[in-house]
C-alpha cells in the first residue's frame, strides 16, 4: 500500500473523530428541539391537521365565491342586491353584531333575497382573549339577533385580519362556524374606480374552481363594479355562487396565506 504524502495515520484518525463529533452534536441538537417543552416539530402532514381559515375549496366545478364584508352605513347594500338579482347569483355577506343592532332591515332583506350571513369578526384583540365559552356566548349573541330577526340560523364566521390566534378559529370551529377568508381581494377599497375592481380580480393569478373573492359594501365603487365582474366570471365559464354552496363540495383549502395583487 502507498502512504499519502502528507497524512499520517494519527491525522486521518483524528480527523474522523472530529467528523463523527460534528454528526453527533447535530443529532442531539434536532433531537433536543424535538423535544423541548411548548415546541412542536412542524412537517407537511402536521400543517394539513392544523384548523386553518377556509381560503379555497378544491372543486372540480367552476364555482367562485362571491363575499361581501359589510360595514359603513347601508347606502350600498341595495344597488349590490340589486345587481346580484339581475345576474341570479347568490352571494355571502358578513355583518358585525353592532352593524347588525344598527340595521336590522337591511339585514332581513339580505335574508330575504336568499343570500348567506356570517358573522364579520372585527376585534382581534378581543376575541383572542375570549375563552370557549366567551365566544361560544358571543357567537350565540349575534345569531340569536339574526335569528330573531329572519330565522335564519349562521354557520360562517369571516376573520378579516391576520392577527388571529389559531385558539379562535378551532374554539368557532367546535361551535359549529367555518372560519372563512379569500384568495381574492378585489381591492375595492382603495377606491381606484370600477376597471380597477374588475382588472384586480379577472387578472388575478390565483383565479381558478374554488376561489374565494372579497368585496366590501362600504367601498365607492363595489356596486358599479359588480355587474362587469359577473358578467365576466360568466363568460369565462365560472359560476359564482354563494360560500355555502361551495361548502357541499367535500375539499377546502386551507393555504395558510392572504393573497394581495
């Protein structure tokens, strides 16, 4: 055998005493990690598991969702109901309890028409701090209002912020809402005109089956918008329908981000 220049063998030896003691520093590093108290090991299969806002649901149908978050006074809500009967599309509209004690015909109209109503969760800072059965009572509260008003019984809750604990999404889940958000903002608050509402959503690139698409009531421009952005959704072979509707397909995606174009 030749000897490598160079090398001797108490080199090699010590060399691969330092490599082993690197690989098992390493392993006792992730290992503690894994195990350290309040940490959690996060993989793909672990995320799926994790109760998430419905952003999208998988469909093989050409439904789109049509939202509403509703605020402001009321001076918009009857041109968009108005435009939504015309084309026949059901949507779904989210209302706060104060907005809701403030206008309690325009949401029995909302009803009336055949539309969705969820529950516009407006505080993060309050619902974040609310036990189970805090926002269990609070929930109750709202739709017990909407129920008296319309019979109308609620199952949708619309979380608009990011500032959420995940607690408030899985304590509404146990009472009975869905936790709704969008892959879609029309933008429609910046107030940029009609062709700019329909240009952010048309050209959005996470357009497909199963978005979820977001509007605001209070917003200059929503309602002059809406006819184009039905009319269009139509001719490129979508169906806009309401959250509920799209809620009977069995997939939800729950991507885990807010999409902004």
């Amino acid at each position: 055998m030749e000897d490598h220049p160079g090398k001797s063998p108490a080199l090699i030896r010590k060399f691969s005493f330092m490599m082993f003691a690197v690989f098992l520093m390493a392993a006792c590093v992730i290992d503690a990690i894994r195990y350290l108290p309040g940490q959690v090991t996060v993989t793909s299969s672990h995320i799926a598991k994790m109760d998430m806002p419905i952003y999208h649901v998988t469909a093989e149908e050409p439904y789109v969702a049509l939202t509403f978050d509703v605020g402001g006074n009321h001076d918009g809500i009857q041109k968009i109901l108005d435009v939504l009967d015309s084309r026949q599309v059901k949507a779904t509209f989210f209302a706060s309890g104060e907005w809701i004690d403030r206008y309690p015909e325009e949401i029995s109209e909302i009803c009336r028409r055949g539309h969705d109503l969820g529950i516009y969760g407006d505080n993060p800072e309050i619902m974040n701090q609310l036990t189970y059965k805090e926002l269990q009572s609070n929930l109750l509260s709202v739709q017990n209002k909407v129920k008296s008003l319309t019979g109308y019984e609620m199952n949708l809750l619309r979380l608009p912020y990011s500032g959420y604990e995940r607690t408030v999404i899985t304590n509404a889940k146990k009472c009975g809402y869905y936790s709704v958000k969008w892959d879609i903002d029309s933008m429609d608050w910046k107030n940029y005109g009609s062709d700019s509402i329909v240009h952010t959503v048309m050209e959005n690139g996470h357009l497909q089956n199963g978005s979820i698409i977001r509007f605001r009531t209070d917003a200059r421009y929503t309602a002059d918008a809406l006819s184009a952005v039905t009319d269009t959704l139509f001719a490129q072979g979508y169906e806009p329908v309401a959250v509920s509707k799209m809620l009977e397909l069995e997939n939800t995606g729950n991507t885990g981000n807010e999409y902004y174009e």
